[in-house]
C-alpha cells in the first residue's frame, strides 16, 4: 500500500520561527530530525505515513508528488477532551493539530487548570509525532492580562505549537476607535511573551467583532510591530467580511500566518456568530471559492480544518474528523491538479 510520509521544515519569520511548510516523501520510512538541504531545521517525525483513504485519493497524490498536511482544529470536533481530539485527528490522518486551552465556551474542557491532562496531551502529541499548528484563545482588548495568559504560552512552547490564536474582546457594536492603541500595547506585549516561548500571535478578525475585517487586522499588525505577529485567515470571517481575492493578493504574504478551512452557503442562515459556532459546512461542500483562496496564498501557509456542524453533532468526533479530512483532501487534490494543468 502506498503511503506518504510527511515532513515538516520550519520556516524562518524574521528571527523567529512561526511557519510549517511541507514536503513529501513517497516512502514508508520515518524521518528523523536533522536539518533539510537549505539549512532550515526539521521538526520531529510523524508517524510512519498516513494512508489516503482511498484508491482516487491516492493515484491523485501519487501522480502530483505532494501533499499539503491540514491540522485539525478543535471546534471542528468539540465538545470533546483534547485526548479525544488527537484520538480523532490520528485516526482521520491528520498530520497536525490545534489545541483550544482557555475555555471560549461553557463545554470547553479548562486544560490549563489540570496539570495531568497537559502531561498527557504533551505525551500524546510526542509519541504520535504530530505537529501542533496554534494554541487558543484569547480575547483582545485594553484590560486583556498577559502575565495570565503566559502559562498557556509557556505549554504551548512545551507542545511545539508555533502561533498564539487571538481575536478581539469587542464587538462590532462597542468597538471604540480610541481604544485601539490599547489593544495593540497588549499585543506587543503578548508577543513578546510568546516569543520567549519560541511562538507567535496570530490575530483573527471576525465579522462580528471589533476587529472585523482584514483591512482592521493588516493595520493593528502592522502597528504592533512585532516579527511574530501575523494575521489568521479564517475562510468563513473572510467571505463573511465582504473581502475578496484580488484583495487578498495585495497583503504581504509574511503578514499571513494561517488558513482556517471552513465551507458554507451562499448566505448565512442564521447570524453570523452562531454560523460561525455551529453551521459550518466542511472545505469543499459549499460554495465559497477557496481553491481561489489557497492559490492566493503561500503554498507552506500551514491549514488548518474549522468546521463545526450542528447538523453532525450526531456524529462522534472521530467521525467528524473523517468527514471533515475526506472533505479536504478532494479540495486539496482538485487544487494539485489544476495548479499542474
């Protein structure tokens, strides 16, 4: 059976590393850790190969050469304890994964008040050689606590994940011009925090928050100044936004950290907030055009899988998980093979 085998080669942001570019092995063999041809550090093996699903899938990525590896992220399973979420992500062949360590929601597990789940988790991710793209969240605002947030920091350094998730503690409705250069001081300083732990920040602008649009993170990024510092490209809040393509194209590409892959309808069928929550659809079953997206994009920007579905809450997460892998690498694939046409 034809398996392949993935490698992750960091990639230098400044003075830091922030980013995950993949190259793919057809080989059974495990990597180790070494330094690849250009000098850049390789990070630790995953596991010996992950087996696409099936036959099509498989003579697409043969005849391409390559893969782009896609994290699996925690709402698209939640509610679940982070053990059941890597259970879900290996078991569906995902390369790597995200972790949500500070509550956002009342079935959110508190991970950082239970020194033993965080052993396991650290054990977990090891053994299984996956990678950790970010850890999450927090809100952004003038009253936001770094100094309470480090922990999670100093974890999520211990994890090997390589971004800091933020997005904005105001809404659209409260958001105060005035209060911006607040938000960014605390920024800065998180940054700084996050930097001592080998990671970034990443902010993600939602429609329906203060920081709603890609043109309000370009401009709080820019000003915080920071090499680890970037922006989070969530697929729905993009669309959802009214940003566009050809807008895309025009944001420096080191200012981009992540895409968080999500589908949906033509219009929301419920605010924007509970869509975003609940009523995803998964990459590729929609209509949002986001083989346009990818190919606007760098082809190393690290993905991840956001799709939560109350209409799959039926499902268990490591049903989730499969669905939502299948979903993506039929994307992913169409993408390989239009890009080679």
């Amino acid at each position: 059976m034809t398996t392949i085998a993935l490698q992750h080669t960091i990639r230098p942001y400044d003075n830091m590393n922030t980013g995950l570019v993949v190259r793919v092995r057809a080989t059974g063999s495990t990597p180790t850790n070494s330094r690849s041809d250009s000098g850049l550090r390789t990070a630790r093996p995953r596991r010996p190969g992950v087996v696409l699903s099936t036959a099509s899938e498989r003579d697409v990525h043969d005849q391409v050469g390559r893969m782009r590896t896609f994290a699996l992220a925690p709402l698209t399973v939640l509610p679940c304890s982070p053990l059941e979420q890597i259970d879900a992500a290996l078991d569906a062949g995902f390369g790597a994964i995200s972790f949500r360590l500070l509550p956002g929601m009342a079935t959110d597990v508190d991970v950082m008040a239970n020194p033993q789940l965080r052993q396991e988790m650290e054990d977990r991710v090891r053994s299984a050689g996956l990678g950790v793209v970010d850890i999450e969240v927090a809100r952004l605002g003038p009253a936001l606590d770094v100094a309470a947030i480090a922990p999670a920091l100093e974890f999520g350094g211990q994890l090997g994940a390589r971004w800091f998730t933020v997005t904005a503690a105001t809404t659209a409705e409260n958001h105060r011009a005035e209060d911006e250069r607040a938000m960014i001081d605390r920024l800065a300083g998180l940054a700084d925090e996050a930097a001592g732990h080998g990671m970034g920040i990443m902010l993600e602008f939602m429609a329906y928050r203060g920081i709603g649009t890609i043109e309000d993170a370009e401009r709080i990024v820019r000003a915080a100044d920071r090499p680890n510092v970037a922006i989070c490209l969530d697929t729905l809040h993009f669309f959802r936004s009214g940003a566009t393509i050809s807008r895309l194209r025009t944001i420096d590409p080191q200012l981009l950290a992540c895409v968080q892959l999500s589908d949906a309808l033509t219009e929301p069928d419920t605010d924007l907030a509970t869509e975003a929550r609940y009523g995803r659809l998964y990459p590729g079953e929609g209509v949002l055009p986001l083989s346009e997206l990818l190919a606007a994009v760098p082809a190393g920007l690290p993905l991840t899988v956001e799709a939560p579905s109350r209409t799959r809450s039926h499902l268990t997460p490591v049903q989730r998980a499969r669905e939502a892998a299948r979903w993506t690498r039929r994307l992913l694939a169409d993408l390989d093979q239009h890009s080679l046409a």
